[in-house]
C-alpha cells in the first residue's frame, strides 16, 4: 500500500512539473516572438508622418522648388531617408518664381545620407519649354544638379518624340542627353 501512495504522490508531482514546465516554455517563447516581432516593427515604423505635405525649398533666400506629397514619411539613424509612397509633385521656379520644370511620381525615396532624390514608377518631368519625359525611374543628384536614368525613356518635344535607354540631363531638364538612344520619331504639324 506504502508503494502505491508513493507512485500516486510521483504521478501528480510529475504532472505538475509537466504542467509547470510547459506553461513556462509557452509564456517564455511568447514573450520572444512578441519581443522580436515589437523590434522589427519598430525599426521599419518611420519616426514621423505627415498627410498632404507642401514644403518649399529655399536657396539664399529665393524659392528654388516646392515640394507637394499625399504622405511623407521620414525615416531618422544611420541612414536617414524620406519616402514618400503616395507620390510627389515638385515645381522648380526662375528668379521671377515663374515654374521652370515639373516632376511627378507615383513614388520617390529622398535618401538623405547620399544627397539623391529617386522617383519611381510612372515618372513625368516637364521642362519650360513644354518638353515631356517618361520614365520609370529617375536619379536627381543634388550635389551635381544632374538627374539621371538607367532605364527606358521617352522624350516628346514639340516636334520629335525621343527614345532610348538611359538618360543624363541638368536640375532643370533643358540640356538632356539619351545615353543609348533607340528612335525618332519626327512629328507632322
């Protein structure tokens, strides 16, 4: 009778310490994955956001663009970047604070760290003179003033439509170079 009082005492004991061990693996592996899922959230959770943003750049003084977003998102630490993933609408302006180029976007990245501004997706540049670009993705260089393109583009001016691969230009796309040019097509008045 002794030895069975004993195994019933061993079986509950051993079952509580089952119980207990699982109970404690459950709540500790919860606590890690919702530790680890919290940190990777917040790493990629921009530090501020802003809704229907217009900002105006300024360079000694005079409006040099203006700057229009659904959203901006910016990004703080190493690498400090700006995204916006709604799309942009950016105007540079003359002296006379009259638009000398436009530019929109579905989506474009200011990667702070390096000077560069990227447009993605659906891209239009305007220049004063009416000229039309269309591009997927475009590179705006702020310390060169250049803006750059590694993919197809299309220029329409008012009398030929340019394509080709890749593209050099100025800030304000007046003076453009296609690096691998495709075709023309010449336009009938």
């Amino acid at each position: 009778m002794k030895k069975r009082n004993i195994y019933i005492k061993l079986k509950n004991t051993f079952r509580s310490s089952l119980l207990l061990l699982l109970l404690g693996v459950f709540f500790s592996c919860e606590e890690s994955t919702q530790e680890i899922i919290s940190q990777e959230t917040e790493e990629n959770q921009p530090d501020q956001i802003g809704k229907d943003v217009e900002i105006l750049y300024s360079t000694n003084g005079r409006v040099s663009f203006q700057l229009n977003a659904p959203v901006m998102e910016q990004y703080h630490g190493e690498k400090p970047y700006t995204e916006m993933p709604a799309g942009v609408h950016i105007q540079t302006f003359d002296s006379l604070m009259n638009v000398s180029s436009e530019l929109t976007a579905n989506y474009a990245i200011d990667l702070k760290y390096e000077d560069k501004m990227e447009a993605k997706d659906d891209v239009v540049v305007i220049n004063e003179k009416g000229e039309k670009l269309n591009t997927e993705h475009l590179v705006w260089d702020k310390k060169t003033e250049k803006i750059t393109s590694d993919v197809f583009v299309k220029i329409t001016t008012d009398s030929e439509v340019l394509m080709g691969e890749g593209l050099i230009s100025n800030q304000d796309f007046t003076e453009y170079r296609i690096l691998k040019p495709r075709g023309i097509i010449n336009l009938d008045e």
